[in-house]
C-alpha cells in the first residue's frame, strides 16, 4: 500500500506543479460553460416563426398545434395556405407546416398526416420534424385511449377526445406515489455545465495518462521494476492518481458552477455515485488510448479527436433531441450521452439514485472494455 500510495502521491505533486494544468482543469470549463450557456439562453428568446396550416379542422388538428405550441422558440401561426406559400416566398417564416384533410384516420392508420416545406439552407427543419413527429405520437395514444374508452361508455370518440383533452379532471387516471424531489429545471447553464465538465475533466486525462507513456520511453518503469515493486502497485497507483484528480476537477467544478451560476446538481448521493463511475469510465478509456499508441504526442492528437468527436455525437455541446434520429441512436454508444442522461436526470428532473441506474450501468460497462483494452495492450518495458 505504502508503493501504491507513493506513486500516487508523486503523480499528484507533477500534476499540479504546472500552472497549465489549473486552466484546464478549472478556468477552461467555466468558461466554456458560461459563453454557451448564455448564447443559448440568449438565443432561446428568439421566436422563429412557422406557418400552420390545418386542412383538417378538427379537434385531432388542434390537439397538435396546441402540443407544438409549447416551445417557447417556435411560434405556429396558424394560416391559409395562400398566405403561408407567400411569406415563405417572401422570406417571413421559416416554413409551413401543412396538416392535411383526415388526420384522425391517418393518424390510427399510420399514414403521414404532416407535410413540411421551408427553403433550402433551413437548419431547423429536423428540429421542426422531430417535434411533429413527437406531438403526432402523443395524439396518437389520446386517439387510441378516447377510442378504447368510446366502446366502454357507448359515446361518440370525437365527444369522449374533446372532454379528455379540454376537462382533464372528469377523466379517471391511476396515479402512483412520485419518487422524485421538486427541480429548478435544466436551464442553457447547466446542461453546459454539465457537459463541459465531462468534456475537460476527459481531456485532463488524456493529458495525465499520457504519462505512462512519458514513464516507459524513459525507463522510469523499467527502474521501478528493479525494486521490490509489483506492476500491479504501479498501475494501482497510477490509476489512484488519476482517479482523485478527475474527482477534484469534477468537484470544484460543480462547487464553482453551483456559486457562480446557481447551478443544482440535484441529489447529492446520486451525484456522487455517478460522477465515480463517470471518472473510472474517463480513466478506463485515457488508458486504453495510452496503450494503442507509441507516443504522447500522439496520443494527445488521436485523443483529442476523439474526444471532441465522441463529445459532439454524445449531447455535449447540445441536447441529442435537436439533432436527426439515426444520429441520437449513434449516441447509445458513446459514454458521454449515457453521462448527460444521468445528470440529466439529476438536475432536470429531481431524480435519484434508482433513477441514474441505467448510466450507471452503461458508464461501467464502457469502464469495463476499456480497461480491458487498456491492460491487455499496455507494454511495460
């Protein structure tokens, strides 16, 4: 134990002897996470403006436009198609959304009910799709609930549809009790923080990890081996050192964004016990990366690629729900958006322990292949 604590220890004084390393551990992250935390919450009092318009006339119709209307962002003016197709010509709205004759038939059949048409270069048409797409499902399980319902109560669905969706109180529901505590909601600055948080506290490894790179080119290993010293107490303390400075990054960073930003990290345990298994996944993949290649300076480059790449696929930087489908099924295989899922879960949504458990789970079984790649390629000598 006494090795294993010494190599740790020694780690830890080169680490913070370098003033770089405080920049990016603390100054960095904050950074980021204010700049885009505020352009995002700047950006999120922009209304954009699309045309809807309803063919259909029903109540279904309207159930759909009222569910679109709940983003703040995106404001659904409800207009004749003559006059959509000419502010869209004209460049006054982003596009026009079209509901068309039928909805509720098509809506049980599953044929499209939607058609959108906005001009060429509109970055927000998968935004505007996917939000259909989900408004779409939901009437489809209140059509489906009012239509199973009609047959019980010998009334008219449309009638039995109009009084679920205007009087909720008359209708009976099953409730349970709620396991989780009242939240402040994931604003613009703390989903950034979250996110830049797992993004520098990655990039700090990469750059600690490459010490073991640093210590086998320069026979620092073979001379450790040459005394009563296992490769087990090397790696241990190693691990160990890396392990406690991931933890501190992590937490000063939720300390400082906390004070500086009023961030709520929700429930205390369950964000401890998820930032753990978030670090031991970090070190797990720093290692593995170290073992695959010959030099620090390439691990730096092939890291760094890999960081910010897998950051971007996994909701890092935005929400996975503003970008296309296949890429949001993509993400189930990088660590990160298993990480923004917890915390997530956390901040937004008040949750805790039993409700990061799927993460959890998932940042240990990435933890578990890197670490098996890692140890299985790392040379000693």
């Amino acid at each position: 134990m006494k090795s294993i604590c010494a190599i740790c220890l020694l780690e830890l004084k080169r680490t913070f002897k370098k003033k770089s390393a405080y920049v990016l551990m603390f100054a960095m992250p904050l950074l980021f996470a204010y700049l885009f935390g505020s352009l995002f919450g700047a950006s999120s009092t922009v209304n954009l403006r699309i045309a809807f318009v309803d063919e259909d006339q029903t109540i279904v119709s309207q159930q759909i436009r009222k569910r679109l209307m709940l983003d703040d962002m995106i404001s659904y003016e409800l207009l004749s198609a003559e006059q959509a197709e000419q502010q869209l010509t004209e460049r006054e709205i982003e596009g026009v959304l079209t509901l068309t004759n039928g909805a509720a038939t098509k809506v049980m059949s599953g044929d499209p009910i939607v058609e959108f048409h906005y001009l060429p270069g509109t970055a927000i048409a998968p935004i505007i799709l996917q939000q259909v797409q989900q408004a779409v499902l939901a009437v489809e399980i209140e059509v489906v609930a009012a239509q199973t319902g009609s047959s019980y109560l010998e009334e008219d669905w449309v009638a039995l549809y109009e009084r679920m969706t205007t009087n909720v109180e008359q209708i009976p529901v099953w409730t349970e009790q709620a396991t989780r505590v009242p939240s402040t909601g994931m604003t613009s600055v703390s989903y950034s923080s979250a996110g830049f948080a797992i993004m520098f506290v990655m990039m700090m490894m990469l750059t600690m990890t490459g010490i073991l790179i640093e210590a086998k080119q320069m026979g620092i290993w073979s001379r450790l081996f040459t005394s009563p010293v296992t490769r087990f107490q090397v790696l241990a303390g190693y691990f160990l050192s890396f392990f406690f400075v991931g933890w501190l990054q992590f937490g000063v960073l939720i300390v400082l964004s906390s004070v500086l930003f009023g961030v709520t990290w929700g429930n205390p345990i369950g964000l401890a016990v998820l930032v753990t298994g978030l670090i031991v996944c970090i070190v797990g993949l720093g290692i593995a990366i170290a073992s695959l290649v010959q030099t620090a300076e390439q691990q730096n480059a092939i890291g760094t690629l890999i960081v910010i790449s897998t950051c971007m696929l996994g909701g890092v930087y935005w929400p996975l729900s503003v970008v296309p489908e296949v890429m949001q099924k993509i993400a189930y295989f990088v660590p990160q958006s298993w990480a923004m899922k917890g915390f997530t879960a956390l901040i937004a949504e008040g949750g805790a322990l039993q409700d990061i458990a799927m993460p959890l789970l998932m940042l240990l079984g990435f933890a578990a292949i890197f670490f098996t790649i890692g140890l299985r390629n790392i040379k000693y000598v």
